[in-house]
C-alpha cells in the first residue's frame, strides 16, 4: 500500500490516519480540505455503532456494504459483499486465483446435496455446511467486524466498484463478535438483527431499501436458531448489481459465542438464490 493518508483502521468514521509505507502514525486526524485521503486495497470495513443511524450517502458518490457492498468509512470507503464461507478440507481446484471473474457459476443441481458432497468445517464457529463447488473460491479478503474470526469462500461478481474495491458473492461463518446483544437463547433474534443492521451499514451501496422476507425460528441439529433473511434493493450508478438477497443463520452452539452462517447473493446472479435454501438446510453442529 503506498504512503498516504488512509481511512482510520481502528474504524473511527470520519478520521483519517497516515501510512508511512510500513507502519501507521500513532495520531489519527478529521478527513477534511487538505487532506487526500487515499483508498485502500482489499476490505476494510467501519465499525458500526447501533445507536448511531446509518450516515448518508457522501456527496457524489454512493455507499456499499458488507463485502460484497463494501463500507463507506466517513467520506471515503465504499467495497462490497456477499460470499460463501470454507475452512476445513476442500478441492485443490476450488482454492483458485479470486483475482478472475467468474460471471457463470455452475449452479448445483437438485433439491439437495447428494451423498458425498465436501462439507466445510469451521472449527471457530462450531458448524459445517456443504461446499458449493468449481467458482467459489477460499475466503482470502480480510476480516468483518461482526465476526472474531472468519471462514469461507466467494466469488467476484464485479472486479471494481465506484469507490474502489470489488462486490462478490458469498457464504461465509464465524463466531459472532461481542457487542451485538448475546445473551443466550432468548437474545438469538435481536441479536442476528443487530448483526444484520452492522452489515448493512458497513458494507452496501447506500441509499438502499430492506424487505424483510423471513424472521423466524429454527433448530439446528438440536440447537436453537434463528434465521434472518432479507431482500435488498438500491439504485446507484456504477454499480452491476441493483440488489441483493441476503440470510443469516444465528445458532446456539453451547459456546460463549453464537455461529453465524452467512450468505448473500447479488441480483446479478439470481440463478443461485435457490442455493440459500438449499445450505440453510444442510447445516450441522460440530460435535453433535
């Protein structure tokens, strides 16, 4: 990354702090005239403070989420999301170069999974779930704010948006981070919303509009769950997508922290929603 003034990387909106090459300063300071405030490589979302509405779009541009819609960090920020998660055992194949479009993937036959079928083991999170495949890729962008430690795959769904970055399609899982409202089973569904409201501020286009498509409760292999799902519409320029359906799955593993399972798939490739299903359905708990 090349010396310059970055968005902070504590996640402090609106400040900017500078990177000398190798090592950040120790003082951030307000993004403002004067100072150029470059965008960096790769994902690097905003922390999000849930008693604080989401800002609007900066001027001239439009804000992104989660990845695949990357955040808008004060002034500056915009990459996208939306992945499939993987760790544990896999094809060499799938591990391929991310950096490559993939415009057609396969989409996976059938109701279900056939006999067989790579699963993905997030030892982190508790919970396995099927592979979906050739096109997706090992999950190689970073962190995300609401998870301490993440897993998964993705695939590229276009190689650059307005404000830098890429948006892509995704499933990924980890343990959820502390300061969403866990407090055990009763808490699952706050808790998964509150999840879902940090993503969307973090990481999509922004002005966008939420249509909640399912709220409800579930069990996972004996494990109370709750699954969130939602349909995200928006209309900003330079952007491929002008959507995207998105499901968390929140479950109890019996761990100090809840698994999430999460998958979003831009409107670009519609074909694939039906895959959300199709893994919500073939989720397991690790141990039981």
């Amino acid at each position: 990354m090349a010396p310059g003034w970055y968005p902070d990387p504590d996640g402090a909106p609106g400040l900017v702090r500078w990177w000398n090459g190798v090592s950040w300063s120790d003082v951030a300071t307000p993004a403002g005239p004067g100072v150029t405030v470059q965008r960096p490589v790769g994902y690097t979302p905003r922390s999000f403070d849930p008693a604080v509405p989401p800002p609007g779009p900066p001027s001239g541009g439009g804000r992104t989420g989660w990845f695949v819609g990357l955040g808008v960090l004060g002034l500056v920020l915009v990459v996208l999301i939306g992945v499939l998660v993987a760790s544990g055992s896999q094809d060499e194949d799938a591990v391929a170069d991310p950096g490559a479009s993939v415009p057609n993937v396969p989409v996976p036959s059938g109701p279900t999974f056939p006999s067989g079928t790579v699963r993905i083991f997030d030892e982190a999170a508790g919970i396995s779930y099927p592979f979906l495949g050739d096109g997706w890729f090992e999950w190689d962008l970073g962190e995300q704010y609401e998870l301490s430690a993440i897993s998964g795959q993705y695939f590229t769904t276009q190689e650059e948006v307005p404000e830098g970055g890429i948006f892509i399609a995704q499933c990924t899982s980890g343990p959820v981070a502390e300061g969403y409202g866990w407090g055990w089973p009763s808490t699952l569904a706050s808790t998964v919303t509150e999840v879902a409201d940090s993503a969307i501020a973090n990481y999509y286009p922004y002005p966008n509009e939420r249509e909640v498509r399912r709220d409800e409760e579930r069990t996972v292999d004996g494990h109370a769950a709750h699954l969130y799902e939602f349909q995200l519409t928006w209309d900003v320029a330079g952007y491929e997508a002008s959507g995207e359906r998105a499901a968390m799955l929140l479950i109890d593993v019996g761990r100090p922290a809840p698994a999430l399972l999460y998958i979003s798939i831009p409107n670009t490739h519609a074909e694939l929603y039906g895959v959300i299903d199709r893994v919500l359905d073939d989720v397991d708990v690790l141990g039981d």
